[in-house]
C-alpha cells in the first residue's frame, strides 16, 4: 500500500470507523454531477449559447418544477421501478407517496440514497433545469411552467382535504 493509500484509508477511518457510509459511492456521485456540469459548460459555450438573465418569476418557476420533479423521481409510486434496484418497499408515506428503505453497500447505496432524497435530487433537477434554460429554453420553460402548475395543484388539493376535514365533510 502506497503512502498516500494508507493516509487516505486512516482518514476514513477516522471519519467512520464502522465504514457504513457509501464514500467511495459518494465520491462517483459527485464525479458524475462534476462531469455532467462541466460537459453541458462545454456543450453551451461551444454551441455560442447566451446565459439567461432569470428574474424571480422563473426562479419561482423553476423551483415550483424542482420540487414536484424531485418529489416525483424519489417518492411516486409510478417512478418506484426506477428506485428497485436501490430500495426496499416499506409501504405508503404520504398521499400518492412511497416510503422505502436504500438497500446495498458502496455506490449501490449511494444511488439508493440519491434517488430516494427529494433534496439530493433536487440538486440534480435544477441543474439539469438550469441547463436547459440555456440550452432548449422554450421547451424548459413550458416543462417548468406544467410542473409548477402541478406543484401549485398538489397544495390546493391538500388545502382542500385540510378544508373538509375542518367542517367534517368526507367528499
């Protein structure tokens, strides 16, 4: 084992001891948003693509769209085939929500944790998002604008279940 080897597995060690956390899968996680990141850069500025100016009406926009896209990817039981691989099944956590535990070691986990974690996933949505604003910005907008529209339905139809719970009415 070379010197800066055995440095780096005493470091590991001295973070975790019990060596549960995924780092070596967390360590591929973040190589792959970098990488990811660093070719749409590449793809922007080699396709002569202006950066946008958003104001507040497309950060809320977009982030009406990362919290109903985030939320679906890692909690909708439609989406749940995609999370298998990483999940076990624990049963309903919410309204037309899922809960389920990460299962497996290494990267394996690491995945699992991502796509379960609305905000891990969230970071991954608004970059990709972000990076369609830049790169296809009428048909982001239009996916932004229908998923805000979800977003702002999912809270009108909690607010009403809160309503009819209020005066008694099951209908």
């Amino acid at each position: 084992m070379t010197r800066p080897q055995a440095a780096l597995r005493r470091e590991r060690a001295a973070y975790e001891p019990d060596g549960e956390q995924p780092i070596g899968g967390y360590l591929a996680a973040t190589a792959a948003y970098l990488g990811g990141v660093g070719t749409l850069a590449v793809l922007a500025r080699r396709t002569g693509r202006a950066l946008p100016a958003p104001g507040p009406w497309d950060v809320a926009l977009t982030a009406g769209a990362v919290h109903r896209l985030s939320r679906l990817i890692a909690k909708d039981p439609v989406t749940s085939p995609l999370r298998l691989p990483f999940t076990r099944f624990r049963g309903a956590s919410g309204p037309a929500e899922l809960a389920e535990d990460v299962r497996g070691t290494g990267t394996r986990k690491a995945v699992g944790e991502l796509i379960t974690c609305p905000f891990c996933t969230g970071l991954w949505v608004a970059t990709a998002l972000t990076a369609g604003q830049v790169l296809a910005p009428a048909p982001t907008r239009l996916l932004c604008a229908g998923l805000s529209a979800l977003t702002a339905a999912d809270f009108l139809h909690f607010a009403r279940v809160a309503a009819q719970q209020a005066v008694g009415d099951d209908g």
